[in-house]
C-alpha cells in the first residue's frame, strides 16, 4: 500500500528540492530501489511483477507504451508525456546532486587516511625505545639477585639454628621447670610440658646428655604420678579435682583399668558413707521404736477404725517413727542418687566419652570402662535398693499414703535419671519393681485395715445394740448422733450409720490408693499401674476381696452363732442381713462402677462380675434372715417347751387365764415384727387375711374343730380321726419349718412363727393331759389364734398348726372333755 | 432297672416305736408298739414278703398302757422289752417290762389273717424292770449281738444295767450309775455300743452327749452342747469302733469321733424339722437313715467317714478287666457324700426308723399317724456298693 501511495506521490507532485519530507521521499524510494525497505530487507513486492509499472523492476516500456496508447486519450498522452519529462527532469537533478555529495565525501575520507599513516609512524619509533629500556631493567635485576643469594641462605640457617637452640633450652630446662610445676602443683602443665617433650627424649635417649635429661624427668614425672594417685586416693578431693587428676594420669600412661577400679573403688567409699547413713536411720527408728513400738504395731488396727482417734494417734506416730519416710527417701535422693549420677557423669566422661587418640584407642577402655560401671553401679544400687526396701516395709501405718507415695515416686524421679546416664542399666527397672511391690503391699495392709475396721464397727454395733439401757455413752456408733433424746440408736440409724462409714471409709482408701495412678507421679504410666494394679490389685485385691469378706465373716456369724447357742444378737443378725441386701441391690454396683471410674480399669484379665458378687451379697442375705428367723423362732420356742414340759398337765386346774407365756409370746412377737419391720417392708398376705381374728376364729373352731375331736371320743372309730386328719393333710401343702424366708417382714414373721407353733406341737404330743391340761391349752391356743394371724402370710397355716396342738392335746388327754367355745372366748378377752 | 414302690402298711393307732426283729435272721420282720389312752395297745408284727412285696401281719395286745420305745432281744427272737406309760392316781409313770410272745403267733396267724385282728394273742409278761425308785424310764437297750442276758434301762437321770435270770423271768440290778448335776437332767436316748467287748454306753441329755463305761459305770467323755438344741438319737458306726452319729432338735445329724470331741467329723443339715431318729446300716455304714418331724425320712451316703475307703473295689476291677471299662465308667468317679433320696410318703412327724435285721438293703419308717412304710435303697447305689 505504501508503495501505490509513492507512486501516487510521485504522480500528483512535483520534485520539490527544499522540503525535507521530499527529501526523505526520496532516499526511501532508492533505498526501494535497491530493494532495501526501511528496516533493510529486501522485499519482494506482489504489484512489482507488473509490467507497467513504472517504479517496478519488471517495467517493460514497450507494453506501457502501448497499454497507454490504446487506453488514453491524445490529451491524456500528452498530459503524461509533460509529466513524464517533468519526471526525469528532476530525476536527473536529484542524481547530480548526489553524486556532488558523494564526491565531497570520498575527498575527505582520502585526506584523512593521509594524516594517519603519518601518526602510525611517529608511534613506531616510540616503541622500539621503550623495547630497549625494558632490556636494560632486566639485566639489572638479574645481576642484583645474584649478589643478594649467599646473604639468604645465612639467614635462613641462622633461624633454624635458633629454633633448635631454643628446643633445646627446653629441653634443658625441663627438669627445673618441671619440679617448679610440681611446687606450684600446675600438674597439667607439667604434664602437657613433658608429654611436648617425650617424644623428642625417647629419640634421643642414646646421647648422654639427653639420657640424663630423660631421666631426670623420668623422676620427676614419677613424682609428679605419686602425688597424683595420692590426690586420688585421698578422699578430700572434690569430684573435679578427681577427674582432672584421672585425665593427667591417662596423659601419664597410667593403665586405665587400674584407674576405672580406683576411681570407682573411691567413688565407693563415700557412697559407704551415705548408705550407713541411710541405715544407721533404719537401724535408729526400731531402736526409738522399742519405747513406742506396741503403740505403733496396735496403731495401724485401731488407727482407721473412727476418724476420731486417727487424729490423736498421728502426731504420735510421728515421733516414734523417727523421720518418715519421706524425709528418709529424700536423703537417699539427694545423697545416693544423686551423687551416683555426679559419679556415673564424670566416670563416663573420663573413661568413656573421651575423644580417643593415640595409643588410648586401641586398649577399647571404653567397653571395659562401662563393663565395670555396669558392675559397680548394679552392686550399689542393690543395697541401696535393699536399704529402701527395708523402709517401706516399716511403713505400715495407712494413715497418710500420700507421703509414702509421693517419696515412692521421688525414689522412682531419681532413678530416671541413672536410667538416662546408664541406658543398658536394669537399676531403673528394678526401682520400678520396688515401687510396684510397695503399692501391692499398700493395698494388702489396706484391705486389713478396711478388715479392721469392719469389724470394729460392728463391735460398735453390738455394743450398741447390747446395751440399750445405758445412757447415751460414748460407745455409740453415730458419736453422738443418738445421744440426748433416746438411748438407743433405732435399727435404720444404725444400718445407715454401719454402711456410712463403710462406704466413706473404703472411699476415703480408694482415693488413697488412687494416689499411685495420679498423673503428675512418675511411675503412674508403668504399664503395672495403668493396668494389672488397677484391675487386679485396686479392684480385686481391695474392692471384690473386701467385700467378699463383709459377706464371709456374715456366714460365719450364722455358723458360729448356731453352735455357741446365739452369741450373735438376734439384732446385728438382722442388720446385717439388710446390710448384705443393700449391697446385693445397689451398693456393690456403685462401688464397683465408682472404682471403674477412678481408675479408668482396663480389664486384660477376667475379672469377678458384679453379678456373682451381688448373688454372694444375696446368698449372705438370705442366710443370715433364715438364721434370725432360726434364732428368733428357737428363743420363742424354747420358752413354748419349757411351758409344756415342766408342768403336770394331767393335775392341773381348771383353766382361768391364759398362760402368762403365752401372753409372753405374743408380746415378743409383737417385737420381733417392730424390729423386722423397721428394716424390712411389709411383704405380701394372703388377700384374705383383712378379716377380724374373731370371726375366722369361730369359725374355725365352731365348724372344724368340733367335727375334728368329737367323733374320736366315742370308742366305736378310732380311725376317724386319722381319717380326718389325714383328708386334712391331704389338702394341705405340706409345711417345711425351717424354710429359706424371704426378704420381707412377713416372710420372717411366719417363717418363726411356724418354728414356735411346730415346737409347741411336738412338745404336746409328748405329754399326757387330763381334763383341765386339754382345756388350757385350748384358751391358750385361742389366745395365740387371736394375736398370731395378723404377722403371717397365710392366716389358714396358723389355724393349722393350732388345729393340730389342739387335736393332738385331744389325743393324748385321760378324760378329753372340751370346754366351751364361748368360755374361752372369755377367758381370752379378760386375759 | 426300677426300683419297687415303697410298701406301706397303716395302724389304726398313732405310733412312735419301732423295731426290727433283731433275732430273726432270715425273714425281714419290724415290730410296731402302737400309743393309745383310750383302747388297748397293740403290738404289730410285720412281716414283709420280699418276692411278693406284701406285707403279712400280725397283731398281738399290749394291755399294760401306751408303747414309748421297743427293743427286741438280740438272741431270742419271741422276746422283747416295751417302755410303756401307766397312770395311776392321775399320774403318768413311763415303766418298762420283758415280753415274750406266745409261742403260737406264727403258725395261728397264717391259718386264718383275718380273724387276728378281732380276737389278737397276748403278750406273756417275763419280768418287770422295777423303776418306781429311779423315775419315767426312756429307754431299754439290749446288749448288742450278746446271749439276752443283759440290759440297761434309762430312767429320768439313771443308768440301771440289768441281768435278766431264770429265762429272763427275774430282773435285778447289777451295777447303776446316776448323773448328777444341776437342774433336771433327764436322759432322753442312748445307746450300747458293739464295740470293746460291750462295756461302753452313750447316753444323751439335753444338749450333751455322754460315754459310760460299763465296768465302773464312770462316764469317759462327754460332749457338751453336741447339738444347739436337744438331741433326739444317737447311732454307733457298726464298723468304726470310736465313730458316732447323733440327731437332734437342731435339724442336724453331726457325726463324732469320740476321741476328738471339740469339734464333729461331719455335720448334715438336709431335714427342715427335727430329726428324731439316725440309724447306721448294719454292714455298710456308708448309709445312713434319717427320720425327722418335717415328714420325711432321708437316705444318705456318707463316703468319706464310713469304714469303706473310696471305691477300691472298682479299681480293682478295672485292673483285671478292660472290656467292661465302658460300663464301669460311671463307677470309676469315687462316690461322693450324698444325699441318695428323700422318702415323702409321711404325712406325719416321723419318729422312728429302723433297718431290717435280715436284709441290709431295706428300711421301715413309722410316722406318728401309724403310717409304716417300707422301702429299699436304690439298686443302683447297691450294685456300685456291691460291686
């Protein structure tokens, strides 16, 4: 497009010399020529190929000629042909001035080459003298390095001879200098004087003079070791002292195993001190101990036993312990341990942390120097470890666990740090092991304790229950709960305060045992006391065994009381009875949950379940109300015996009261259903029962007991009456006297009333009555008939088993005339 | 294999004394003294036929007053003693007597069953073992396995040892022994022991048992507070000489060592009511009979203290013989103490139980209603004892 737009110029306007714009015009349309565009490539242009254009390089005049002949008009060719000579017109003035300029130009280039070849020359003869100077320079320089030569090599040797001379000197003045050192006590720079100049004697050793020196140093050198091992073997030396001494006399040659077993043989001195100190405590407190030892053995029972009497008996175990244990392990610490580290530490830095060199490495002290620490540490801490042992096992009191805990885990702290000194060494793990037989032997003497103090309580207990009548002492459990107003702590405030102070005080164990888990203690992560301690030693060594044992010595309460004739108050038999209930129903599963908790248990081993504690609570429950029942029922029927066997029954009068032991029985009974009732529900009846005692009475010996014994006295059927009795059997179930009751008040009422019934029954068949005998023990079973029905279950057992006292007295009555239904009633309700 | 049912024979009269023949070695007979105020007692003789499993009966009168205890002679089989109690002027008075049975029981019962009942024999009085001086006699025992010359009567707080002369017609007093203490001590059961040669004798009263030597008539031991409550019965082991077991109102049967009396061998607590009556087996002691006032009577296996070491006779066996290996599996577990069976057929206080003389494998039961019952120990448990 530019090129149309020159080629349009180039038509439309004239050639304007002046203007520059021409002018550029100009150079660009030759640059165009040449076929350079502006950025000097050559461009091949698509419109140059035509033929008619003028500019192009492929114009063919004869063709433009002719296309312009046959498309113009005469007017136009000659217009064109004015151009076109206007054209080359200025063409040629534009060549001409170019070819001016260019003249001018090649003129003044020539004339410049001109003026240089001259320049060139003058320099040329410039530097042909400086060639010539720099020759000169050389030759003197050379000549005068050559006279300096002898100078040099005069100098040089005169400094090696100083050096030498000054060696020498050395060497000369080593024994001097060495025995200064050795006054000044500078050993190590004796040492390090005379390691400098060894070398240099030994090579030497042949020439006299030198062999003199060697051997004066030799001398002194051996001096100098003397004083050395005697600052080892003395003991004032401080642990520094020690190992700079140990370094000069490795420096010295001096065979390194000699010097591990002195070192340590040193170290072991003093470490004899701090264990005869830590004894001679061990051995001091049971020699104090003899004045106050009883009081101290009596403590550990007596001390848990009420909260009351831990706090006077403390600060009297404290004097007679002599220091406690903390105190003791803390001395052991900061004594022992500590100082076995300080030991270990400069022992290995001596022996075997030591950068080898020389000779030293190939000995391999290090293996041996460590074998010997090894040793020597194991041996140490065994009877350190037997001196803690003995310690811990005189802490016997359970007062304060916390003290012996946190001096356990000062103990084990300690220990850490040895297991980072000496990282093969079984003393840590062995500390560990002490810790782990400490807490196992806390936890036995916990559950005696807790064995103690259960069986204080219940001395409490029955004293409480034995002396009723006693004004408020201070014997009572409650401690003066119960003190003013009634004499007696009731039944349930007993039970409560029994199974309070059970509770607190295992709780109160339970968070001194659970001390040992606590986090900040170091040993609490052993894998012992994340799991084996708490499953088998927390839970089944102290929670299931103790109360496996509150149930055990239950049973035993029922075996050795049904010997010895009921020791056990039938009261305590009773409470206990509900105590174990209570456990089986819900305390056995909130201890056992409670300890789940605190100590996160993680049971790897089985583990007692709370179901097979609970049936032994049960079990213990139930035996012990089936032997109050047996108690009970034995102590009403004994009475009931001895009334039917010591009196003459055929002789006796005619009836006009009840008998007062009957009267006794209903009274007791009436008190054995107040204290059942106090601790355990009513239980179930027999719907019917709401029924007045006096109408099922009459009715019962109106219609019953009629038909039951008339028939009988008339000789002619003496079967009837085991015909009828035998129906009447046939009817009803058979009963079983001394039967398991169950947990409820008319359970255990019936359950005695039939053991007294069934005795009175057995005892009657046993004796002969005459008229008034038979008619007495009808008032008197009327009498029990109407107080008797209303604690039992089933009123129709009652009848029963009267029915039966009655037909039996029938039976074994000289002249059985019965006495009159209304009689009795009367007799009865006077009496 | 069953076992029979229980045989069961009912009196018309209440009863508490039992006895087996002790005499009478080959046919199995108990002898049931009956307890009546109005009628006259009687004295049943039972007879039982094994094959046939029935019962034969025979009744013979007992006018002198209602039967408390019953003992057959050990060498005559016609005679036997009664402790019976007689009122007089309105007092009861417990007395004891030697009877011999008419000669002619036997044979007449057989010919005509019926008609015993209407028209029953007499007891011929021998002799009266005179007590007016020591009180209610509780019981008379026999000397054990001897000629029938010899017995001792308990009477309230007296041991009266007797020798029975002229064909037992005359009874006199050879050698006494009386327990003093304080308060009344009333013997209530004893018993003769078999063993060193006849001359030891327990007694209980009250809670205590006591041994007596019969040549000094000095007591030996004496186990206080044997039982919590009164003891009921007391039984030698026939086979272990220092052995004894004694029941009580306690509900239990304990079994002594009377060299070590602090404390007993065993103690058995299985009945819910008083036990009235133990009773060893004669030849095997491991079994053990029980009667109690609960109704029922108990058979059990006492293993462990009886005088047969545990099932040596089995291990024998097995030893010479493996092809019956497989059957005697079930023998080879050592038998263990055990109660073999509770017998229910009771619906009285049971007061007396006693073993057949003649077959060791077979007992008798008397409740107060008059109900005997006869019954077998298992005959698997008297194969694995046999064999």
């Amino acid at each position: 497009r530019r090129n149309e737009i020159n080629v349009t110029t180039k038509y439309s306007t004239t050639p304007p010399d002046s203007d520059p714009s021409q002018r550029r015009r100009v150079h660009s349309m030759l640059k165009h020529y040449y076929g350079l565009n502006e950025e000097g490539k050559v461009t091949e242009q698509a419109e140059s190929l035509d033929p008619c254009d003028i500019n192009g390089p492929h114009f063919d005049p004869e063709v433009y000629l002719n296309k312009l002949r046959m498309e113009c008009s005469l007017g136009e060719l000659m217009d064109h042909e004015s151009c076109m000579v206007k054209q080359i017109r200025s063409l040629d003035s534009d060549m001409q001035t170019l070819v001016y300029e260019n003249y001018n130009k090649f003129i003044s280039a020539t004339d410049t080459i001109r003026k240089m070849k001259n320049d060139f020359k003058k320099m040329e003869d410039e530097m042909d003298c400086l060639s010539a100077n720099m020759a000169a320079i050389t030759e003197f320089s050379a000549h005068i390095s050559g006279t300096l030569q002898d100078q040099h090599a005069q100098i040089t040797k005169l400094s090696g001879v100083h050096t030498l001379l000054r060696k020498l000197q050395f060497l000369f003045e080593l024994p001097a200098r060495l025995n200064k050192c050795l006054e000044l006590q500078a050993y190590a720079q004796a040492v390090s004087a005379h390691r400098r100049a060894r070398c240099v004697l030994q090579q030497y050793s042949h020439m006299p003079s030198f062999r003199g020196i060697q051997d004066d140093c030799h001398v002194i050198m051996e001096q100098l070791a003397q004083q050395l091992r005697q600052k080892f073997r003395d003991g004032g030396s401080s642990a520094k002292d020690l190992s700079e001494c140990v370094e000069l006399l490795l420096q010295l040659d001096e065979p390194a195993e000699e010097l591990c077993d002195k070192f340590l043989s040193h170290a072991q001195s003093r470490f004899e001190a701090d264990l005869q100190g830590l004894e001679a405590e061990l051995k001091d407190s049971p020699v104090t101990d003899t004045g106050g030892g009883l009081v101290q053995k009596t403590n550990p029972g007596s001390n848990p036993v009420s909260p009351s009497s831990s706090s006077t008996t403390n600060p009297f175990l404290s004097p007679t312990a002599g220091t406690d244990i903390l105190e003791f392990i803390d001395r052991g610490c900061n004594e022992f341990v500590s100082s076995l580290c300080l030991v270990i530490a400069s022992y290995q830095e001596l022996f075997i942390n030591r950068p080898q060199e020389g000779e030293l490495a190939s000995k391999n002290i290090p293996e041996m120097a460590n074998g010997k620490l090894h040793v020597f540490v194991d041996t140490l801490a065994a009877r350190y470890f037997s001196l803690v042992e003995r310690r811990i096992q005189e802490e016997k009191g359970v007062s304060d666990n916390s003290l012996l805990v946190r001096a356990l885990d000062r103990f084990h702290r300690r220990l850490q740090a040895i297991s980072k000194l000496l990282p093969g060494s079984a003393v840590p793990s062995q500390g560990t092991e002490i810790v782990v037989r400490a807490a196992r032997e806390r936890i036995k003497q916990y559950l005696s304790a807790l064995q103690t103090f259960y069986h204080d309580s219940l001395t409490d207990v029955r004293q409480a229950l034995a002396a009723p009548r006693q004004s408020a002492g201070g014997a009572s459990v409650s401690g003066g709960g119960a003190t003013s107003k009634d004499a007696t702590p009731s039944l349930p405030e007993l039970l409560t305060s029994l199974s309070n102070f059970i509770l607190n005080q295992l709780k109160s164990v339970l968070a001194s045992v659970h001390l040992f888990t606590a986090k900040d203690i170091t040993f609490s992560n052993k894998p012992y006391f994340k799991g084996e301690f708490c499953s088998q030693g927390v839970r089944e060594g102290l929670v299931v065994s103790f109360i496996k044992f509150i149930c055990q010595s239950s049973r035993q309460y029922c075996e050795s009381a049904g010997d010895r004739g009921g020791s056990t108050p039938p009261a305590l038999l009773l409470l206990l009875s509900r105590l174990c209930l209570d456990y089986e129903t819900s305390t056995i599963s909130y201890i056992l949950t409670l300890t789940d908790e605190q100590f996160l248990v993680q049971h790897h081993t089985p583990v007692t379940p709370v179901t097979a504690l609970c049936a032994e609570a049960r079990e213990a429950a139930q035996k012990l109300l089936n032997h109050y029942v047996k108690v009970q029922g034995l102590i009403i029927s004994q009475m009931l015996r001895k009334s039917v066997e010591t009196r003459d029954w055929v002789n006796t009068i005619e009836p006009r009261n009840v008998r007062a032991v009957m009267k006794r029985v209903v009274e007791d009974t009436t008190s054995i259903d107040v204290q059942v009732g106090l601790l355990y529900e009513e239980g179930v009846r027999k719907a019917h029962s709401s029924d007045s005692s006096k109408r099922t009475f009459s009715v019962y010996s109106s219609s019953r007991q009629q038909i039951r014994y008339a028939p009988s006295y008339t000789p002619s059927a003496p079967m009837d009456t085991n015909l009828l009795s035998n129906i009447h059997k046939l009817f009803s179930e058979r009963i079983d006297i001394f039967s398991p009751v169950e947990f409820n008040k008319v359970s255990v009422l019936t359950g005695i009333i039939k053991i007294s019934l069934k005795t009175f029954l057995e005892c009657v068949r046993l004796r002969t009555f005459g008229r008034y005998g038979l008619q007495q023990i009808q008032v008197d079973c009327h009498y029990l008939q109407m107080y008797l029905w209303r604690f039992v279950s089933d009123e129709n057992l009652v009848h029963f088993l009267l029915d039966e006292i009655v037909g039996s007295a029938a039976h074994r009555c000289l002249d059985p005339s019965p006495m009159e239904q209304s009689v009795i009633e009367v007799i009865c309700e006077r009496g | 294999m069953e076992d029979d049912a229980p045989v069961i024979y009912g009196l018309e009269f209440q009863a508490r004394a039992l006895t087996a023949q002790t005499a009478e070695t080959d046919a199995i007979r108990f002898l049931v003294g009956t307890q009546s105020l109005k009628f006259d007692n009687q004295i049943h003789i039972i007879d039982f036929d094994d094959e046939n499993n029935v019962i034969n009966k025979s009744v013979l009168l007992h006018d002198a007053g209602e039967i408390w205890h019953i003992s057959g002679s050990p060498a005559d089989k016609a005679v036997l003693t009664t402790c019976y109690s007689k009122t007089s002027e309105s007092r009861v008075l417990t007395c004891a007597a030697v009877w011999r049975m008419p000669p002619e029981w036997e044979s007449g019962n057989h010919e005509s069953p019926d008609d015993s009942s209407n028209n029953p024999q007499t007891l011929e009085l021998l002799c009266h073992l005179d007590n007016t001086a020591h009180g209610s006699v509780a019981c008379v025992l026999w000397e054990p396995m001897g000629d029938g010359k010899r017995v001792i009567s308990l009477a309230e707080n007296h041991v009266l040892l007797w020798d029975l002369q002229e064909s037992s017609t005359k009874a006199t007093i050879s050698s006494s022994a009386t327990l003093e203490g304080k308060g009344q001590l009333k013997f209530t059961a004893g018993k003769w022991s078999p063993h060193h040669n006849n001359t030891q004798l327990a007694t209980a009263n009250d809670t205590a048992i006591r041994g007596w030597d019969l040549r000094s008539m000095s007591q030996i031991y004496c186990i206080e507070n044997a039982h919590g409550q009164l003891v009921r019965d007391l039984d030698f082991n026939p086979n272990k000489q220092y052995y004894l077991a004694s029941c009580g109102d306690d509900c239990k049967v304990k079994f002594w060592d009377v060299r070590h009396i602090n404390e007993p061998v065993k103690c058995l607590e299985e009945h819910s009511h008083w036990v009235w009556s133990v009773r060893y087996n004669h030849s095997h002691d491991q079994l053990l009979l029980t009667g109690s006032s609960d109704s029922r009577v108990i058979l059990s296996n006492m293993v462990s203290i009886s005088s047969e070491p545990f099932g040596h006779l089995v291990d024998d066996d097995e030893l010479s013989d493996n092809e019956e290996s497989q059957q005697e599996d079930k023998g080879k577990e050592p038998l263990q103490d055990s109660i073999i069976a509770t017998y229910e057929e009771h619906e009285d206080s049971v007061y007396a139980v006693e073993w057949s003389a003649a077959d060791p494998w077979l007992f008798a039961s008397l409740s107060y209603d008059g109900r005997l019952v006869i019954n077998r120990v298992p005959r698997a448990l008297k194969y694995r004892i046999l064999l």
